[in-house]
C-alpha cells in the first residue's frame, strides 16, 4: 500500500496534560527528563524525535494549525495537490509563483534553539534520530552529525517527475528570476519595503501576504498566468524514450512538451511517500525504544501513524505540542496523571524555551557522580 501525505482538518481538543506537575515550564523539565531516562524493555535505549511545523516556528515560518489545532492562522490557505501540479499547466504557473516569492523568506530563515537543543540531546546519547515532517532543512542543518529523516521531502532541492533528477533550489530561483523580470521587479520591491521579511509580521499582514509552511506566498489579487518556469536541463537534452520536451526562446517550458516538469522535492499533498523514506523511517521508530513528537498535531497519517506503531509495540509516548494532537487519548489512555515521566508525557511549552532547558537539566544529571544518582540505601544498623 503507498502511503499518501494527505491533511487532516478535523478541530483537536485541547490536551490533558500527563502527568499534571507538567503544566510549568519546571515540571515540564522534570517530566521530559524522566521520560528521556525512563526504563525500556527493548529498542536501543534511546528516542526517536518526530518533528512537525511547530518547530519552526520561532524561526518564523508560520504554522499549519493555531494552538487550538485549527486553520486559525490562514484560513484561506489550501495547498496544492500532485495530481493537480502534475495535471495543469496553470496550477504550476501559481505554484511556482508563490514559490518564487517565498523563497527568499525561507532561504533567510535558519534554524532556532529548538533545532540546535535536539542536536545537543542527539550529543547527550539520549536521541537516536529525528523524524521531520518539516521540509526547511532546519534539521539537517542544526545537527548533521544527528541522522534526520525527512518525511515529506524538502524544499531545497527541485526533482524532475520525469527522470527524477534533482537541481539546487537556488539556482533554480535564479532561473525563475531571468524568465520572469517583471516579477523579479516586484519580488525586489517586496523585499525593500520590507513586506516579506520575518523581522516583520505585522507590516506582512498588513499588505495581505502570508508565507506558509511549505514555502509560498499569498499575494491576493496577483494574476498568476504569466508567470514562466524552466524545463528539466536533462530532459531537454535527452527526452526520455517517447515524450518530447520543448521550450520558447527564452527557456520557459512549453505546455506541447509530454515531460521535463519540475516540481519541488517535497512530498505534496495526494502524493506518495517513496517506499525507501517509508522504510528508513519505519527503522528508526523500530530501533529505538521512545517516540517523543515535537511540535506537531499528527495531523497527516504518514507521522500519525509512526507513533501508533511505536505505541503498539510497547515505546512510551511523549507530546511536546502546544495544541491538541490528532488521536492523543490513545496514546495516553493506560497513563495516570500523577507520577513522574518515565511511561509517557504529554506538555505543552514552546519549544524554543522548553528543549534547551531541558538539555541543561540532562547534563547537570550527567555531571552528578554515579552514587548520588543511585538508589538510597539505609545502613544495616537503621
Ligand atoms: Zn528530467
């Protein structure tokens, strides 16, 4: 069975956090460490992250869902589907201007504490791999020496639905802005008036524009039709047997050509997860012996899904969410609120103060001599 990203848009209840000293910032700490150290009857000790857009938020690229778990952010917001980028000339034109205009703003962005935290948990041995749904690269990027797994693709790189070559997303910006002057123009102007920045949300919403996750703008009003993308270098040169691709003086891609199209590398909505990430990330849920999601509501079942087969085999379960989070009550159902972390913890703190604090509280653990951290043991006399 391929497994499709597809979005989950039911509301979410509001979470019931477990234990119930996690509702501070300090129990939070405590009930995380707990968690990270807790006892394990299999797996490699350690815990597998599943990371969503919630992590990259304080690195200011907006999230999915509010902390009420619903489109509360950009209702109007519908991302685009495979079929639909894959079908229609047209749909591509908007894609790809969008796109064009997002860039800019995710190419600037980098990674926040979080990202950097995870990489320092990797370095503590308490993580083992990181699963992201996120396709900015921030993980990667703050901790490549901790092995990330990206779920839903990335937005760094282009991939050719032809021949599956993939091309450096920048270059391809460079590309966009030659076929497009016009819209370089504006793009410019966006830029110098500061609308696209993230220093500056308040002036962004003013003018109407929001960036999304996946890395497009909305600009209302903007006629998308003239917009120009180029075709598959490789392609080009050497159509694959029985299609032909053809391009106009300047190089846009001609809807005559059978094939050559460029999509981003990420797994679009409706589109399939390919079978190796599928099974790469399967082993990292299976090798370890926790599952703790960062920053996610689970929304989509290809990293729903990871978390139920870890609590099927028996992983405690940690949430670090600020909202609700698709089906959590299962996952939690046999845990008590009171007692420590060790089984399972649901939270709900920002990320960016929570995870670096509790990396602090891990090594003042760790530089604690072996026999204060042991059981105390009363004298024979007592
Ligand atoms: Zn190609």
């Amino acid at each position: 069975m391929p497994l499709m990203r597809i979005p989950y848009t039911s509301p979410l209840p509001s979470p019931t956090i477990i234990p119930s000293s996690a509702s501070t910032l300090s129990g939070a700490i405590t009930a995380l460490a707990d968690f990270l150290s807790g006892p394990t009857s299999r797996g490699n000790g350690k815990t597998v992250i599943l990371s969503g857009a919630g992590i990259s938020v304080a690195s200011g690229l907006a999230d999915y869902r509010g902390s009420n778990g619903t489109y509360t952010l950009n209702k109007t917001y519908r991302p685009i589907y495979f079929h639909e980028f894959c079908a229609s000339h047209e749909a591509r034109k908007r894609y790809w201007a969008r796109s064009y205009l997002g860039w800019t703003n995710l190419h600037k962005s980098r990674p926040n504490k979080a990202h950097y935290a995870v990489g320092q948990l990797g370095e503590l041995g308490a993580v083992s791999s990181v699963v992201t749904q996120n396709v900015d690269s921030f993980h990667p990027v703050a901790h490549p020496g901790l092995k990330t797994l990206e779920l839903h693709g990335y937005l760094r790189s282009t991939v050719c639905i032809s021949c599956r070559t993939e091309y450096n997303r920048e270059n391809f910006q460079k590309d966009l802005s030659d076929l497009n002057p016009a819209w370089a123009a504006f793009l410019a102007e966006m830029l110098e008036s500061g609308a696209l920045t993230t220093e500056n949300p308040d002036e962004r919403r003013r003018r109407g524009l929001k960036t999304n996750p996946d890395g497009d703008v909305d600009v209302p009003g903007v006629e998308y039709g003239t917009f120009r993308y180029p075709a598959c270098p490789a392609c080009l040169h050497n159509p694959p047997e029985g299609t032909k691709v053809e391009q106009a003086a300047d190089g846009a891609w001609l809807p005559s050509s059978t094939a050559g199209i460029l999509k981003p590398a990420v797994i679009m909505f409706g589109e399939s997860i390919p079978n190796p990430v599928k099974v790469a990330v399967e082993e990292a849920v299976d090798e370890a012996s926790r599952i703790l999601v960062l920053g996610s509501s689970l929304a989509t079942y290809s990293a729903w899904r990871l978390v139920k087969r870890a609590k099927e085999q028996g992983m405690p379960v940690g949430v670090l969410n600020l909202g609700g989070v698709r089906g959590e009550e299962q996952f939690f159902a046999d845990l008590s609120q009171d007692g420590a972390g060790g089984r399972g913890v649901r939270c709900a703190q920002p990320l960016e103060e929570a995870l670096p604090a509790l990396v602090e509280r891990l090594k003042q653990g760790k530089a604690m001599p072996e026999v204060a951290r042991s059981v105390f043991q009363p004298a024979p006399w007592a």
